[in-house]
C-alpha cells in the first residue's frame, strides 16, 4: 500500500512552506528541489532551455501505446466465434471507449504517484489531461486492420492497439514540481503501467487484488468503478489492516499474477515531454478558465450525476451506514448510488488545512475539530468534514442528507495556465481542493447514496430530480477568508449544534457575489419498481458474459426452499434459444421482491447453453431477522451475449 506515507508527504509541504499563504490559507508552492518558490521566481531550473519567466504557462505532451479488447474466455465454444465475429465488425469508437475506460485505471497512480517511490518528496501528482484534451487512434495492422483475434497471455480476445496523444496545459512552475526530470523544456519522462487488457468486470474476474483500500470506509470498493482503487503493485498481504492494500478481504495473488491467470495485462509507459509554449497548441488543448479570479469557487459537476445506479444492501443494527445516519432504518434497503463531485473554478485554493484524521493525538485535536467542524466517526475511527455536501431525491425532506467527507485534489478538471499540476491536498490529513481541481465521491463508496427505500413503486417506476448541493452551509470560504496577522482563520458562532450540544464555529469569509449560484444541480432519475435495479439496467460499456453486473430480467417471481438448507434448483432454458445466464439472488419478504445481486454476492449461477436442464446447489436465505426470515430467492437471467434475443428460462426446486 502506497498511502501509508501521506502524513509524511504532507509535514514535508508543510514544513517546507513554513506557514499558510496569507492571501489564501493554502502552502505556497515548492520546487522541485524541495524548497520554497518565490514569487516570480524560476523552478528547478525551468527558466533553462526556453522555459522563462516570460511564457505565460507550461506544456507537457503525453503519448504512449497501448492495447485493449474484449475478454471471451467466459463466452460459450458454442457460441464463441459468432460472438467474436460480432465485436471485430464494431465500430472502431467501440474500442476506443474501452480505452478511454483502460486509461481511466492511471488515474490513482498517477494522483498519488508520490507514494510509489522511494524518493517520493519528488514526486507529486502528474495526471492526465481531461479527456477533451486528448487524443486516442487505433493502430491498422499489417493487413491494415486495427481490431483482430489474439490471444494475450493465454486467454482469448478481440484486440485493438492504439496511441493515445494529449497536451497537459499548466502553469510555468508546476512540471518541475509535478516532476523534477520536467522542470526543463526537453525534460522527459516516463511512467510505467500494467493494466488489464479488458478494463471491464475487473473485481468480478480477480476480486480485491488490485484494490487498494487505504483511507476508505470498509465495503467501499464498487465492482462498477474499479478505477478509484486501481494499484498495480498491491501484493498478498497477511492480515486486513486500514493501513495497507486490503482492508474488506484477503486475496490470495498479487495485482499482477491476478491479472495474467484471470485477465491479461498490458505493460507500457505514459511519456511526458516538456515543450515549448506555443499558443496555438495550447488554444487547442485548453479546458475550462478561472471563472472567479481572485477567490476559491466551488462548481458542482452535473454531468456526474448521470453515473447512478440503484442496488441494494442489507444493513444490521451494527452497520456504520445506520450509525452515520445514511440510511433510514434496518433491513433490506434501496440505494439510489451517484457519483458527487466539485471542482474549484476560481484562482484561489479552497482550504481547510490540517486535520488529525486519524486521530494521531487525542489529547491535542486541530482548530477544526475544536470548532466541531469536523464529527468525528466512532464506527470508521476518523474525522469527516461534516458540512460539506446535502443529497436530495425530490422534494420530500425525509429523503434530504447531509453528507460528510475528506475533502482532496483527485480529479483535475482543468486544464489551462491557472491549474497546477500538482496539489497540496493529497490526502485526508491535509484538506482542500486547487485551482482547477475537483473532489471526486464515486458511486460505490459507503453513504455515496439516497436511501429510496421509503418511495412507494408498487404502481410503477417513479422518476423525481437527484440532486447534489455542495457547502451548503457556507463552511468552505467561496471568497476572501479571515485572517488573523499570522495567517490563521477567523471563526464566528454560529447557530448550528453538535449531536452533544456543543456550538458550532464558521470560519469567517467575505464571499465573492453570488458565492453559491454554482453549488447545486440536479437530474432526473427514474427508480425502477422492487426487485430491479443496476443488475436489470441495460449495459452501458460492452460488458459481455455472465459475470456482467447488468443486462438480466427479472419477472418478480420468489421461489420458497427451507431457510439455510442445502438446496437443488434446476434451470431449463427454452428450445433454440440463445446461451442466457442465469443469477440466483436472496429474496425480501418486506420488499416482496429479489434483490438484485450483483456477481460476487449471487447465492449461485448457471451458464444454459442448450435445452438440457442444468442444476446448481445454493444455501437456501437464512432468517436475518423478524420480518426477513429468509427462505425466498428470485432468479435473474439474461443473454450471455447481451445483444442477443432474451428467452424463457423456467427453474424448480428439487
């Protein structure tokens, strides 16, 4: 696990800085040497080889080549080569959004880069540029075509190569900051990556080998958005720690064996260049502005919300889901996940500073959590920001949640001369967002929901606004903020109370006109009736095979068997039908319904390629409680090759 130093990295910025920036709280720059920046000044020599104080910003270029495809090892002999005849008539935007997805699996390397080297007090983050900014093409084979059959370490695909192109717009200093052999222009660099082949069904194909939990509430890793946890250089570990790789499960091969027995890998380097300023290009590869100059800006990011799914959770007396209030009660419930992001669209670091986010010295909490800013999570053992983010679903307020967080620069939205390359707020124990950063929450992590179990859907689906509102309460300073003649915030009381009663303070801040005008959007969403959910929602990325976590049916049938009995189902599946998939998920007598599992919790599966019936022994519900006293499952089928026709698939207990 790489994470583990953050606390080092941050004393060392900290330290290096000596004290907050007057004008805006956050720690000035430093270079790419280890020490201070003055302003104006040169970097790490950046001003040598054309890179002078003159060029109002930087450019970096990134290339590499790399290959992507489609795994078929899960797809039936019979069926096999028609499917893959299928997919080599894609289009050839098909597989470069499969590399748009693979290349989505840099992004945890390359924001926290700094702890994947020995020399890691010189290496910050080096992200890509947003996608706008960057170019993928497919590269023609011999025979001048760019998608084939291959085969990659074993197992059978439909492949594509291709170069990605892209053009990192920045300001001046930051890539010899980002990265010394940058500071230069002529600098190069190159960063190395292995990554699945298939970027798809990651979790499903080798569970939580490449998962790197550190700083996540347990149950946060998602088999949908395996990227916000991708580490390449996770190994076997002895025991689940909060401090290392694995925290939820044990898996029983590194990252890397996983991917060549279960996946397929692929090796290759992302080349940075520093070049000279040109204006032309860099007109070409700019995304977003500073839209508030002078002061920090939060946006939120609507088109995020677009990634929501509903699934469900069984939550006991002891989860900390209920603790935290991100739930409305026990049972089976309904989550309405999405993904909540902000970005800082101003000049200025939106800044909170030092947290004890683990708690390191009880006896001497930070500013912030005096002023109870921060609650404090007895069930994860660690602070949360708690005015950070309110959830809606329509207008009923039962369903309006606030949401505490750690607050950190993962996602850069911009790319232009006013966002840095790198960040100060690299982790939970220095908090804030840069100029042209965001904060990214993804679906799957633990409360990144509505609880919509309380919507009555009996009559049909229900479509209402999901909406997000970022700092609701004004606690992160859109504006000037208030400064004592050291440079430390101002408070003032305010009307707000902790659990316990105790007041809550406000840093003070001037806030720009119109502070919040940016800090809500909405979408409508539409919650399907009980017993569907993601699993029966159309697939979005080609995701093909049985393990799919979309693309299935369900008839709204349970089938009874004696609660936690060894018990027989057999599956037929009509005659001259399509190979279909077939998911065995636990049943709610509250909802009335299945519940729509994904993969790795399904109480058994088959694959019906032919007519014969096919039988599977499952663990019939065990009682969880009063009102669920198991003995109910429901059964999910679907295509293995989701564009084909659906069919009648009839299943018995024997």
């Amino acid at each position: 696990m790489k994470r583990a130093f953050c606390c080092g990295l941050v004393s060392l910025v900290v330290l290096v800085a000596a004290s907050c920036a007057e004008d805006s709280g956050a720690p000035p720059p430093v270079d790419s040497n280890g020490g201070e920046s003055g302003a104006g000044g040169e970097t790490g020599g950046g001003g040598a080889g054309g890179a002078t104080s003159s060029a109002p910003g930087a450019l970096i270029r990134v290339s590499a080549k790399s290959q992507v495809g489609v795994l078929l090892d899960e797809i039936p002999l019979s069926m096999r080569e028609r499917v893959a005849s299928a997919l080599l008539d894609k289009p050839e935007s098909f597989f470069i959004a499969r590399a748009e997805r693979q290349l989505a699996f840099t992004s945890y390397k390359l924001n926290f880069r700094a702890f994947f080297y020995e020399d890691w007090e010189k290496k910050m983050q080096l992200p890509l540029p947003p996608e706008a900014a960057r170019s993928i093409e497919l590269i023609p084979g011999d025979d001048g075509a760019t998608v084939r059959r291959d085969v990659v370490e074993g197992h059978d695909y439909v492949l594509a190569d291709y170069r990605i192109t892209a053009v990192v717009v920045t300001d001046e200093e930051s890539p010899g900051i980002s990265e010394p052999a940058l500071a230069k222009v002529g600098g190069t660099w190159d960063e190395p990556f292995v990554l699945p082949v298939d970027p798809e069904l990651l979790v499903q194909r080798t569970g939580y080998a490449c998962m790197d939990e550190a700083e996540f509430p347990p149950n946060s890793v998602d088999s949908e958005d395996p990227e916000f946890f991708y580490d390449q250089t996770c190994e076997v570990e002895d025991e689940l720690t909060p401090d290392g790789c694995h925290y939820t499960e044990l898996p029983e091969q590194s990252c890397e064996d996983a991917l060549s027995s279960e996946v397929g890998k692929v090796l290759f380097d992302l080349h940075y260049e520093r070049i000279a300023w040109d204006d032309a290009i860099a007109a070409t590869a700019r995304v977003g502005k500073v839209e508030s100059p002078n002061v920090a800006d939060l946006d939120v990011v609507g088109e995020e919300l677009t990634t929501n799914r509903l699934t469900y959770r069984y939550i006991d007396d002891d989860s900390c889901a209920l603790a935290e209030a991100c739930v409305g009660g026990t049972g089976w419930r309904r989550l309405l996940q999405f993904n909540a992001s902000e970005k800082n669209v101003g000049s200025e670091p939106i800044n909170i500073g030092d947290v004890d986010y683990f708690i390191d010295d009880p006896s001497d909490p930070t500013a912030n959590a005096n002023h109870h800013v921060y609650v404090y999570s007895a069930c994860h053992n660690h602070y949360h920001f708690n005015y950070f983010a309110q959830f809606t679903y329509g207008d009923d307020p039962d369903l309006g949640s606030k949401r505490a967080f750690c607050l950190e620069s993962v996602a850069r939205y911009g790319n232009h001369e006013g966002s840095p390359t790198w960040s100060p707020y690299s982790d939970c124990a220095y908090q804030g967002i840069s100029p042209g950063w965001g904060d990214q929450y993804n679906a799957g992590i633990e409360c990144q929901w509505v609880d919509v179990t309380s919507i009555d859907v009996s009559a049909g689906p229900v479509t209402e606004p999901l909406g997000l509102r970022s700092n609701p309460e004004g606690f992160l300073c859109e504006g000037i903020p208030g400064l004592d003649g050291e440079g430390n915030p101002l408070w003032e009381t305010t009307e707000l109370t902790t659990a316990e009663g105790e007041p809550v303070d406000r840093p003070i801040c001037d806030e720009k006109r119109s502070w919040d005008g940016n800090n809500y959007d909405e979408l409508p969403v539409t919650l399907p009736v009980a017993g569907e959910g993601m699993v029966t929602s159309p697939c979005q990325f080609g995701q093909i095979g049985p393990r799919r976590n979309c693309g299935f049916s369900y008839d709204g049938a349970l089938l009874s068997c004696a609660p936690g009995e060894k018990t027989k189902v057999t599956c037929t599946l009509g005659s001259s039908a399509e190979p279909h998939a077939v998911r065995l998920c636990e049943g709610s007598h509250v909802l009335g319904a299945g519940v729509a599992c994904v993969d790795r919790d399904a109480l058994g599966t088959l694959s019906l390629v032919d007519d014969e019936p096919q039988s599977v022994d499952i663990e019939c519900p065990r009682p969880r409680d009063a009102s669920e006293p198991g003995g109910r499952f429901a059964v999910y089928t679907g295509p293995i090759w989701p564009e084909g026709p659906p069919a009648s698939v009839t299943c018995v207990v024997d």
